[in-house]
C-alpha cells in the first residue's frame, strides 16, 4: 500500500516565522520548507505531529506544523538534493512503513 503525493510550493522561512494551523511550529533556524498536496481530507492521519516522517525524493524529512485538510508542511531544510515543485511525495509505501505512520500517530498497528 502505498499513499503519495507531490510538492506543490516551496518557500524559505526566516528564524521565528510560523507554520500550520494556529502556527503551532516555529522555525529556529533559517528554513526550507516544501508544502504538499495531501491533507486529513485525503485521509493522511491529522493526528501526526511536527517531525512525522515522509519521504521527499525518497530522502527522509519531517513534518512542519499540523496536518491540515488539503496540504501538509515539510521541512526539507536538511535534505541532499533540494525539493522542485513536483518533485515526489512518500507518504508511507516502500521505505516508510504504514505500521510507522501508525505509531508516530499514537495508534498501536495490529
């Protein structure tokens, strides 16, 4: 099984600028963040926090901010190869377990 998706924008943040619903993440340091087309109303888990892993170009980053219903913020500030738009979005699939989603989403899998 396999959720995927794609970078729809992407923006560099300065130190203290906020991301997500109620701008619950902070950036700390100057930031790269890729925003992708997938949200809690495609059914990617709204209870996953900041640092939540996903795959961009099949590098690993996390989450920026919350899930919100049709976009999720990643910071990809540390990645090898910098994010294009349209570049690949891992959800969860081949390298990156569901059963991991799962858990970093406070559900135990089966």
């Amino acid at each position: 099984m396999t959720l995927h998706s794609h970078v729809i924008a992407v923006k560099d943040l300065a130190p203290g600028e906020r991301v997500g619903y109620g701008g619950d993440w902070t950036a700390t340091r100057p930031t790269r963040l890729a925003v992708a087309a997938v949200g809690y109303g495609d059914g990617y888990p709204r209870s996953l926090g900041s640092g939540a892993p996903v795959l961009v170009n099949g590098e690993r980053a996390g989450l920026a901010g919350r899930v919100s219903m049709d976009m999720i913020g990643i910071d990809v500030t540390d990645l090898h190869r910098p994010p294009a738009l349209g570049d690949p979005v891992v959800l969860w699939g081949e390298g990156l377990p569901v059963e991991e989603i799962a858990v970093c989403g406070g559900h135990h899998p089966l």
